[in-house]
C-alpha cells in the first residue's frame, strides 16, 4: 500500500493569476519577461502607510470588474467577500478554467481545496458610524456605549468577509468541491505549507485534485502599518518601481503588495487521461520554525531547514537544482540572513539564485505562489528569470545571483523559499513539464 501511494505523481494543470504586473498567465508571463514592474503610487488604497504610498495593486481588479467578469457567476456573493477574499476566489475560477477542467464530469468528492491567506482587515473608514455613535457629548468614546450603541452600526456581515477562511469556503461552495479543505495563515510560508499539505493529501490518496493557492495584502492601511512596524519599508524617490532591490548593495526595505495565485494540482494520470495541458510536477515541501536561544527568529537555519525537508521529500540534493527562487524580501538583515541559510545548503553548488519580489513587492501569502509561477513559465522556456533592480549585486551573499537579464538553463527542476518575520520557512521543490 505505501509503495502505490508513494508512486503517485502530482502534476500542475492549471494557474489562476491576479498580480501587479498582470492577471492572466499570459499578461503576467509577457510583463515578466519585460521586466516590468508593478509598483507605482496606490489607486484602491487612499490611504495606505507606506512611504510614497507606493505599492504593488491589481490594479485592474476593482468590485464593478469582479461583477462583470472576474466573479460574474458569482456577483451574489460579491457583497460577503472582502477583497482579498474576491481575488483568491477570482483566481480559483480562472486556474479551473485554465486546466479545462470539466466539472460536469469529475468526482467532486476527490477534488478539494486548500488556501493561504493572511490575518484580513477592515478598512479603518467602516468603524467611522460605530465610534461616533459611542461618543458622549464632549466628543470622548465611551466604551461602555458599545454594546447598545456601536455594534448595531457595524457591518451586518462583518465576520464573514474578513475571515481568513472565508477564500477556501467560497471556493468549495462555488466548485462543489467536497473534498478535503482547510485554510493556512502562516503570512509568507503559507504557499509551501498549503503546497506540501496538498501535496501529503494527494499522495495518500484522499484526493485526485486540489485547488491550491494564496491570496493576501500588505498595502491594506492597517496591514501596511504593521509591516512598517515589523521591517523597513524600501522607497527609491528617484524611481519609485524600482523600490524593491533584492540582494542589492542599495536595498533598503520591502514594499507591499497584494496578490491572488491558484494552482491546479492533478494526479498525474488523471491528468493525462484527460489530455491536461501540464506545467509541472510537484515533487516535495518541508517547512521549519527556528528561534535563537535569545528568542529572536533564526531565519538561516529555518530556511535550511525548510530547503532541506523539500529536497529529501523530493529525493535530489541541491547541486540537482536548475535554480532557487528566494524570498528575497530587500531589507539588509533578511536576505543576509537568508543568503546565509542558502549558502550552507548549496554547500558550494554554483546553483543560480533568483528573486522576483522586485517585480511585484511583497504580498504575503500570494508571494510564493507569484514567484512558482514566475518560475515555471520562465524555466519551461529554457530561462531563469533574473531579479529586476539588483543592479548592484551584494557580494557579500556569497551566492550565485541572477541578475541584468534571463540566464539560459536546461535543468527544469527549482526551489522556493518563503519565511515569515517570526521564522517560519517553507520550501517547495518543483519540476517542470
């Protein structure tokens, strides 16, 4: 029984993108090989908190587009969706119809979903009516007035559109999805532990498919604050797209963004018997939590950690690797912390190192998933995507970066890191078709 199930081969069948530098597989495939960015002064986001107001937005993605075509199967719903909530179900859509997957025909018991978001906010603005309905006559908030004056002007539907849960339901809901489901907020790791979770789901056998994704914001005003309390927040006020410069001598920060990536994953057979285009193969995830005896985040062990669990889940070592997509986040202490982990596990290896956060910023529990998919459509054109703004290369990495333009490569087979403030890590090891 252990040998069948390990014997079961997971194929990536169909991507549903919604991102800064395009929503599509095309649109975002053809902007990253420009090498465009998507970071510019917000338009959704009046009032974000970052330096310039700069950010990642999708921009095209507004609630009057969602109606009228990104959910316009679904436009009932629209109202109990947030908008992180609106771009991972948008994205979900768009993946299945990506993969040509016929729903008329499928078990909808062995397909299931499985969905990273972060912690959702509401906008600051919808508590304007509850706070002022709580003020005595000097103008002070009473917090005794809250029960039997504010809470009645709240959001009739406050909970449901701002649980981080809500993505994964709508998605069963509107797929009839039945089988397995559950939710990741682990920020940035949650891409590798949603793709390792789908990954243990379908190689035992519990299930033939899996819509696997991430959706998350981090130019939400309250999010952008607890980002900019958390790291610094680049800003290059000669170019502002060019803010975000992972693994640069000139780095300074990362910039918010937001994003929504899904991913079909098919049993490779089933796939085949359908005649499922196929971009890849998922082959192994590990993810690890590192604290330093001091309790502050070990991010380099937590990141070799993490890489070394993919790979042996996956059965290669890293000299086998085509190249690494890296967090690559643009503070000074992240990537030398995170350099530092890569170096011990290349071990040596001239592996190419990537990192795309500099096209589209951070988003985190969509980055990952933006950076898979950057990847894989580059790597399947023979081409490691190179990091847009590393124009001064840190040597001091002591890795092999990619940078200036795309470097050519016939190894189809990479890895993505992820890791968190707090040190959590996780990495998925992925092939290509």
């Amino acid at each position: 029984m252990t040998s069948n199930v390990q014997k079961r081969s997971i194929a990536i069948t169909g991507i549903g993108i919604f991102s800064p530098i395009g929503i599509g597989r095309e649109a975002f495939w053809d902007n990253l090989k420009a090498g465009k960015s998507g970071i510019e002064p917000t338009k959704h986001y009046h009032c974000t908190a970052t330096p310039g107001c700069i950010g990642g937005e999708v921009k095209e993605f507004t609630e009057e587009a969602a109606k009228k075509d990104y959910l316009k199967s679904q436009r009932k719903s629209i109202k109990v969706m947030s908008r992180e909530t609106q771009l991972g179900t948008a994205a979900a859509l768009q993946a299945l119809a990506d993969s040509k997957l016929d729903l008329e025909k499928i078990d909808h018991q062995r397909m299931g979903v499985l969905y990273g978001a972060n912690l959702m906010f509401f906008p600051p603005d919808t508590m304007t009516d509850p706070a002022e309905a709580c003020k005595d006559e000097s103008g002070k908030f009473q917090f005794d007035a809250w029960g039997s004056k504010g809470i009645g002007k709240m959001e009739p539907l406050w909970m449901l559109r701002y649980l981080p849960n809500m993505p994964a339901c709508h998605i069963a809901i509107f797929t009839d999805a039945r089988g397995p489901n559950n939710s990741v907020t682990l920020d940035e790791a949650s891409p590798g532990v949603a793709l390792t979770e789908a990954l243990n789901i379908m190689e035992r056998g519990a299930a033939d498919m899996m819509l696997v994704g991430g959706t998350g914001t981090r130019i939400h005003p309250v999010r952008a604050i607890h980002a900019r309390l958390a790291d610094p927040l680049g800003f290059d006020e000669q170019n502002p797209s060019a803010s975000c410069k992972p693994f640069d001598t000139q780095r300074n920060g990362q910039v918010a963004s937001e994003a929504a990536v899904c991913l079909v994953l098919e049993e490779a057979e089933h796939a085949k018997q359908r005649g499922a285009t196929i971009y890849g193969y998922l082959l192994g995830g590990g993810s690890s939590c590192v604290a330093k005896p001091t309790g502050e985040a070990d991010i380099a062990k937590a990141v070799l950690n993490a890489s070394k669990g993919a790979l042996r889940r996956a059965g290669l070592e890293a000299s086998d690797l085509g190249h690494v997509n890296a967090h690559g986040v643009a503070t000074v202490e992240g990537d030398r912390d995170e350099a530092a982990g890569l170096r011990q596990l290349l071990d040596g290896s001239d592996v190419p190192v990537t990192a795309l956060k500099g096209y589209f910023g951070n988003a985190g529990a969509a980055s990952g998933f933006m950076e898979i998919v950057g990847s894989l459509l580059s790597m399947n054109a023979g081409a490691i995507p190179p990091i847009l703004n590393c124009d001064h290369p840190d040597t001091e990495t002591g890795l092999h970066l990619v940078h200036g333009q795309a470097e050519p490569t016939k190894k189809k087979v990479f890895l993505n890191i992820n890791y968190t403030k707090p040190g959590q890590a996780s990495a998925v090891v992925i092939a290509g078709a």
